[in-house]
C-alpha cells in the first residue's frame, strides 16, 4: 500500500465504508510511515463533526496554531470536509453579494421620507 | 449657519458611510456642531448623509420597503432626541447605525409572527455516522456563471433563501455578516452570551448553505 491508497482508505474507513478485513493493511502501513501514522491519530482526534462545529472559527482564524494545524492535516485527508468548508465559504460570500445589491445598495432617501422625518421632528 | 445645499448636489456635498465603523471625520465634527445649535438644515443634512445606508440595513433586517421606511423614521427621531447625550465616542455613522438597528429589531419584535413558511433550522444541519463523519459525501461547489443575468437570478434565489429562515437565525445573520457586527456586539444585541451568538450565527449559515446546495452543489 502506497501513502495515496493509504489516504483513500483511510477516508473509507472513516466513513464506515472500509471493507472487512482492510484495516489492518491500513494499520500495517501507518506502521512503516510516520507521516501516516500521524494522519491516521489526527482522523480519530479530529472528528467531522467536530470539524464542522467550529468551521466558523477556522475561517475566521480563531483557532490556536495547534489546534489549527489538526484541523488542516484532517482536510488533507477528507474531501467532505474540503467540500463543506468551501460551500460554507461561498455561502457568506453568497449572501453578503445578494444583500449588497440591487434594493440594498445604499440611495439617497426618498424626498417624501426626509420630508416626513423632518416634519415630525418639528410638530 | 449649516448650509446643505451649498454644493447643488446632496451627493457631491455629503459623501457616504465607507463602512459602518467608519471614522466620522472633520465632517461629523461640522455638523453635529450645527445639530447642537438647533440648525434646521443640519437635521436636513443629517438625513441626507446617513438615510441611505440606513434604509440598506432596515431592508435586510425588515424586508420590506414600507417597514424600512418606518424604521428609518423612527430611528431618526430616536437620534434627533438623543443628540444632547451623543458623546462622541463613535462615528456618527456607527452612532446611528446602532439606532437604526435597534429601531428595526424592535419594529420586529412588535409584530405578530408572520405567515409566510419558515424552515425548521434542525432539519438543515448536517447528520454525522456514530463515529463523527458525515452520512452523505459532500459536493465541491461550483462558481456561479459571469452573466449578469444568471447572477441576478442567483441572488435572488439566495435572498429567497435567507428571507425562509426563520428570524432567531435570520437576523444573527444579516447583523454578524452583513452589518459588521462583532460577536460581542451580536451578543448584547440578541442579550445571550459571545458563544450562543456565535452558534447562532453558525447554525444559521449551516442552514442556508442547505438551501443553497442546489443552486450550488449540482453536479453540472
């Protein structure tokens, strides 16, 4: 096993859909490899659930430099999360635009509004 | 006296917010000046400055016109009374942009709940296996088209989709990402701790990146 079919089956095992009998193939060569041996701690410390909890403080770079490189060597090995970081991504970018535009680009007021606003202030 | 309409055009006399923390500037400092002295055209001028982006963040809170304009009304009646007190501290800019969010919230509280179907948040998050991964493969987004017309029907569709939150989320939302907001700021807003607004902004931009995904997430 090479260290791409190791990061392959890696995600497979991680999403319940690792064939039987496979795991320890994937255990024998994190054996031979630190880096992948690494990999393989970070996937069982770094859930994607727990991912996706603080995805908001990893954009927003909230994360303690330790805790942020977990969660980058964990999107090394999980495209969803890959995937799910940039939908979440594009989706402020998304809203942001589409409130920025057409009625929500800052006009002047109306003259009958500043009129009403003016007169009430006087009466 | 505080003469507004000296340069003929109310958009070459009174540039606009740049942001909503903006700085004030020499500008604010003229006219609220002439507001303390009770000059008539420095209320004028104050509208005219400030009414615009104000009505923005009215309309993305309220999401309609007419609310808007209530809103905006009232937020400056609000600031027109509280000037005597206005230290300051902040821009005025930021200073009314406060208000106006205040007035637009509480206009929102007042009303009855709307009838017009709102998502349940819960079902729009994401479902895990027992061992923390996600049950369905995520789909990398694509970019939307370069035409003009695609990217005005794609932001309608995604402010179809923000209007169908419901207002608990919805509002975290537009005040944290849209209006600049800081989580602290959001906080006192919503009157919750830092981290329950921070979740509630998070749940709702879990949500409607739910919405969005098929607009988005098509396999073309």
């Amino acid at each position: 096993m090479d260290c791409a079919q190791f990061k392959d089956e890696l995600h497979e095992h991680y999403m319940d859909r690792l064939p039987e009998g496979r795991l320890p193939a994937l255990e024998a060569h994190a054996g031979t490899c630190p880096e992948c041996k690494e990999l393989m701690g970070m996937a069982a410390e770094l859930p994607c659930r727990e991912f996706v909890e603080f995805v908001s403080d990893y954009l927003e770079d909230e994360l303690q430099p330790d805790r942020r490189a977990i969660f980058d060597r964990h999107l090394e090995i999980c495209p969803d999360c890959t995937a799910y970081l940039g939908s979440y991504r594009k989706t402020k970018e998304e809203a942001a635009a589409a409130l920025s535009t057409g009625p929500y680009v800052p006009r002047g007021l109306p003259p009958e509004l500043i009129r009403a606003i003016l007169e009430a202030r006087e009466g | 006296m505080f003469a507004p309409s000296d340069c003929g055009s109310q958009d070459f006399c009174y540039p606009p917010l740049v942001h909503p923390h903006d700085t004030g500037g020499t500008g604010d400092a003229v006219l609220l000046e002439a507001l303390r002295a009770g000059e008539a055209d420095a209320y004028a001028a104050l509208v005219e400055r400030y009414g615009g982006r104000m009505r923005c963040t009215a309309l993305r809170l309220l999401g309609s016109e007419d609310q808007a304009d209530d809103a905006v009304q009232e937020a400056f009646l609000s600031a027109f009374r509280s000037l005597a007190t206005f230290a300051g501290e902040s821009s005025l800019g930021t200073w009314l942009h406060r208000i106006v969010i205040n007035a637009a919230l509480m206009k929102r509280r007042s009303e009855s709940r709307r009838s017009a179907r709102k998502v349940d948040v819960d079902d729009l998050l994401p479902r895990f296996t027992s061992m923390g991964a996600f049950t369905q493969a995520q789909v990398p987004w694509s970019e939307p088209a370069d035409e003009p017309a695609i990217q005005r029907e794609t932001r309608e569709r995604v402010t179809q989709c923000i209007a169908r939150l419901p207002d608990a989320y919805r509002l975290p939302l537009v005040l944290r990402d849209l209006e600049g907001l800081s989580n602290r700021e959001l906080a006192d807003q919503l009157e919750v701790t830092v981290n329950a607004a921070k979740v509630r902004v998070h749940r709702a931009r879990q949500a409607l990146r739910q919405l969005l995904e098929p607009t988005f997430g098509a396999t073309p």
